[in-house]
C-alpha cells in the first residue's frame, strides 16, 4: 500500500502543535509561542502555523484567550449549569419530548412556551430577552425566517441562542439534515430499480423545501439520473385541490416516473387521498416515500416510507449547544463561534415502494484497482449466496500468504473503545451494527480481537469525531488517540468502517512515529457512490460507507467483508473494511500509533481492531 510521508507545511505544524501539547500536560499554565516565532522553529510558513491552529482549535485540542493560545486543558474557570433557566419555544404541533428531565440532570430549568403564530413567537422571543433567560430555543414551523432583530438582541445581550429548524446562515443551528434524509430515499428508490422520479415540495416552509430540492437535484446527477433532476413541483398550499391539479401535472408531464419523493411529512395524508381519486395505485402505479415522518405516514394505506427524524434528540443537542455556549459565557463573557449541527436520518422501510427491475451491475473499474462500481447485486440461488458472502472473509492480504504461525499480535483496544457497536444510537449513528459478534476472527488472513461490550462497560468499538458524531454518553469523541507500540513490526492490520460518507477525500489518518525516523501519515479516503471517473490527482480511496446501499470495492491493500444473518446477505447486509500497511522500516521501533480525525467532515470512522505483523 502507499505510504505518504509528513511533509507538508500543515502537516509538519500540526505534528509540532501535538508535540507541544503533550510536553504542557505537567504544566497547566502554559501559553504557547506566537505563531511567528514558531513558523520559524518549524521551518514553515506562518500561514501554515495559523491553518494548523485553527483545525486543532475546531478540534477542541487548542484554546485561545485574547491573542494567547493554549491548550484546550489549560483555560481555567469553574463555570457551571448551576441554575440556569432556558426557554424554549415550540409549536403545539412540533414538541421536544422529555426535554426538560433532560435539562434537570443538568442542573438546568426550561421553561416550555407552546406558540401558535409568528406573532405569538416574535412576542414570547422579545420577552425572553426582556426576562435576560440564560438560554433560548426556539423551533419553527410553517413561517420562514424573519428573526434576525430577535437574535440580534440576543447576541448583544449575550444570552445564548439556537434555532431548531432549517434557517440561511448567521444563527446557531441545529436542523434535520435534509440533505442526507433525501439522499438515503433517492438511493432507496434507485436500488429497487426506480430510473425517473419526481420531487413534490410545498412553498410555503421555504427553507425546508428549498434545501430538499437542493440535495434532490445534486443526488439525482450524482446518480446519472439527469431527467429525474429536472422533475420538481412545488405545491403552493395543502389543499386537496390544490395538490390534485400538482398530480395531474406529474402524470401529464412525467408518464414515464414511477416513483415521487415528497419533501415533508405534512403532504403524506393530501397526496395519498388524491392519488386515491385520480386512481393512482400506490405503489404499484407510484412509489411514494418522503423526508420526514408522522403518524399520517405510520397509518396512512398503505403506509408511507419515510426518511425519519428523532425530536427528542433534536432537542437534547440543541440542549447541548445551548449549554456550551453558557459555559463560554459564565466563563469568558463570551459566546462561541456560530454552530450548524445537523440531527441523521433513519430510513424506514414501509409498503409504498415497489421494487422495479433489477440493476445490472456494471464491470470492474480496472484503472483504480477497484472492483464492483455499483452496489452489490447479490444471486438469487441461496448457495451461492452464501458461498460468495463467507468468501469475502477469505480473501487474504499480501503479507499474510505464507507467513508463519504465531507472527500475528492483536492489539488490545478495550481500554480506548467509547462505544457499543451493538445498540441503538451508538456504533455510528441510529442503527447498531448486528450479527457480528465479540472474540477471536480470522479476516482475510488475520486475527481480529473483537470486543465484547457487555465484559467492557458497554463500549467495544473506538468512534472518532465527526462532524456527526460529536460525543456518547455525555462525553465528547476524541479527535485523536494515542495508541502505544513500541516494537518493530512488518505490517499493521486495520479492522474499521465508516459511515455518512461523502466526497472522496481524506477525512481521518492513521499516523505511525518511529524511533529516530520520521513519521509517515496514512490518509483514510472513502470510495463514495463512485460514479463518473475520478479526477486524475484524487486520492486512491481505501474504505468505503458500511451502508450496502454503496458500491463496495477491493484494492491493493483493501479488502471488504460483508456482515450477514446467518450467512445470508438477504436477510442482513452491512460492510467492514480490513487494511493492510506495509511498513517501510521494519528495523526501526515503531513507538506510537495515532488514530486522528477531521471533526470538520461528516465522516465518521469506527475501529474494531488492530493486528500487528511482526516477523
């Protein structure tokens, strides 16, 4: 595999960054050199020394206090939650349940104001203001967005304050991420070989709307699906008339969809009762799914496939964002940096959707060493199923053919691993990752000590921060994490998988520092959807989403496996990667291995084990 060294002037002021902050662990006051000072140390530029600085600042590694930076450890202060009093604001129709036990444990008090109107909204926000609440937030729901005086006010006051819904930039933020809960139904309705669609969305929730149609467009090009781009409707109301005459348009203009994609929950009940009357079959004549679910969709006939979202924990990060800027206010007089934090949709599969013809899938990419460009299309004859899904266990590494017994030595991940893979909304979001259980695994051609999580506090699998995953169990998800070796070793083995990928691009590194050597900085690049041909100087990708919906690759290096029931892909489908690193000084120490992550990507990387080679 290749190997790239640290030479890169980022590169290099991050590593001497690390290094500084390791050496003030025992001195809890130290303020660093001014960034001139150590552009010069380093050998870099300072632009290179600011960049540096501001990604460890986002990764909470660093601090600044006036023009002082320090470590994140060392700005002082005894600020705490200690009765602080939040309102929050909500429709009667869009509540955060269990918010305010939440907030209790906190030591917080919310006072919840149910709003009907703009104008019952605009009156309770300036009363806030006038009251001096600790902390606001407010949710919106049909209006769209005129609050900038309200949080204006708020901000000269320096009252923190977070918007729950979809609003343009300047607020804090915490929304539904519209953009993903469109993509997974679009990629829902592609794998059950639907090829042209259609995207309803009502005008009046604007920002809502417009952000759907957005990612509706941008997945369906990414996709190939280049008519199903240009097929958007807009709704202006959700009259029954209103929608019908919207129908007989998609029907007159498109006859060739099969599937549409509503952009709220709101429209399920109108769209399927005029279907019903415009005798539309629902989903033998259209498909139906939406962005966002309700209990119109839950009970509706028959009931609506839907891209879901969690209110309570929307709430509870909101709750989250809140508190973290009243710490930085009770502590420094100031309010954090702006924050857009977006809450992962759950697919949930109903009766709506009709499958429609199989997809072919497409040959071998034989420029990038890769092979499946298209998700997998697995065989009907169930022995041969299950043939193929335990041989993607087999496929052994370059290495490990022919090496002796007893060369192989687990590493022991227990003490570092910060969540179960096997519960609800841990792993790497909502959904566990099932059927794959703790012990001793030959992987192709390679040990595995798995964790089991009920023997360790719950926790069996190392999770860094992504801009998704930001912390479990009350703490946050470390951006990086030391891991010592201190042995001379021929390979390292990597049993990990990811999760919301997006671009190619590299969004963690594995970093190994020797013992009088130079390190050498491995960057993790996922393969993505992998359509169209990739640019020339893109990075090689060598991990792919663990979600089967993404096609699946091997490379050099690289090997896939998949995670079944009981051998069979059909009932139960997800993806591990295992990566091979050769090193390239096998007679020096390799002293430390560090695991790092860009918390700015949504990205996120779970390792489940390490093994090292070392004869």
């Amino acid at each position: 595999m290749k190997t790239l060294g640290i030479h890169r002037p980022t590169e290099i002021a991050l590593a001497g960054y690390e290094g500084l902050i390791r050496e003030a662990q025992d001195r809890p006051s130290t303020v660093f050199p001014p960034e001139k000072e150590l552009a010069m140390r380093w050998k870099v530029s300072q632009s290179a020394v600011n960049r540096a600085a501001l990604r460890l600042i986002a990764a909470g590694r660093l601090r600044r206090s006036g023009y002082k930076l320090m470590p994140a450890a060392t700005v002082l202060g005894a600020a705490t939650l200690g009765g602080a009093r939040v309102t929050v604001l909500t429709h009667r129709l869009a509540r955060f349940p269990a918010l305010a036990e939440e907030a209790a444990r906190r030591g917080v008090q919310v006072e919840e104001i149910l709003y009907i109107g703009r104008d019952s909204l605009r009156h309770h926000l300036r009363l806030a203001a006038q009251k001096r609440s600790d902390g606001v937030i407010f949710h919106l729901h049909l209006s769209g967005w005129e609050w900038d005086n309200e949080t204006a006010e708020f901000d000269r006051l320096k009252i923190p304050c977070v918007v729950a819904e979809e609003a343009p930039p300047g607020p804090n933020l915490v929304a539904d991420d519209l953009h993903g809960a469109t993509a997974s139904v679009i990629t829902h309705l592609t794998s059950l070989g639907h090829k042209n669609m259609v995207c309803l969305g009502e005008a009046r929730r604007v920002h809502r709307s417009t952000a759907v149609w957005q990612a509706y467009e941008e997945t369906c090009l990414r996709l190939g699906l280049q008519d199903s781009a240009r097929q958007i409707y807009k709704a202006t109301s959700e009259i029954r008339d209103v929608v019908r005459h919207t129908l007989r348009r998609i029907r007159s203009e498109c006859p060739a969809a099969t599937a549409v994609v509503l952009s709220e929950a709101d429209l399920i009940a109108v769209f399927v009762a005029v279907a019903k009357l415009e005798k539309v079959n629902i989903p033998r004549d259209l498909s139906l799914v939406a962005v966002g679910d309700s209990a119109d969709a839950r009970n509706s006939q028959p009931a609506v496939t839907c891209a879901g979202f969690d209110m309570r924990m929307l709430g509870h990060m909101a709750l989250d964002l809140v508190c973290q800027n009243l710490l930085e206010v009770r502590r420094t007089g100031r309010l954090l940096p702006r924050q857009r934090l977006r809450l992962e949709a759950t697919l949930r599969l109903r009766s709506s959707v009709a499958a429609r013809a199989s997809v072919k899938a497409a040959g071998a990419d034989q420029g990038r060493g890769m092979e499946r460009p298209t998700s997998r299309i697995w065989p009907q004859a169930r022995e041969q199923r299950l043939r193929e899904a335990e041989e993607s266990w087999q496929q052994p590494h370059r290495l490990t053919t022919g090496t002796r017994p007893g060369v192989f030595a687990p590493l022991d991940l227990a003490g570092l691993a910060n969540r179960s893979f096997t519960r609800h909304n841990s792993w790497l979001g909502n959904l566990p990752l099932l059927h794959f259980g703790p012990g001793r695994k030959s992987i192709h051609g390679v040990p595995f000590d798995v964790i089991d999580d009920r023997k360790n506090r719950g926790n069996a699998a190392v999770v860094l921060r992504s801009h998704r995953s930001l912390s479990t169990a009350g703490r946050m998800l470390p951006v990086e994490v030391a891991i010592p070796v201190r042995r001379r070793v021929r390979a390292v083995y990597f049993l990990h998988g990811c999760g919301y990928v997006g671009e190619p691009a590299p969004f963690a590194w594995y970093d190994f520092y020797f013992t009088g050597r130079r390190p050498i900085s491995v960057p993790l690049v996922a393969m993505g959807m992998g359509m169209g041909e990739p640019p020339p100087d893109a990075p090689q990708p060598n991990i792919q989403d663990w979600w089967p919906d993404f096609p699946q690759f091997n490379g050099a290096g690289v090997r896939h496996l998949v995670i079944t029931e009981d051998g069979d892909p059909f009932d139960y489908e997800r993806y591990l990667y295992t990566l091979e690193w050769e090193n390239p000084h096998p007679d020096a120490e390799l002293s430390t291995l560090y695991l790092r992550s860009n918390p700015a990507m949504e990205t996120t990387l779970a390792l489940l084990g390490i093994t090292l080679l070392t004869d």
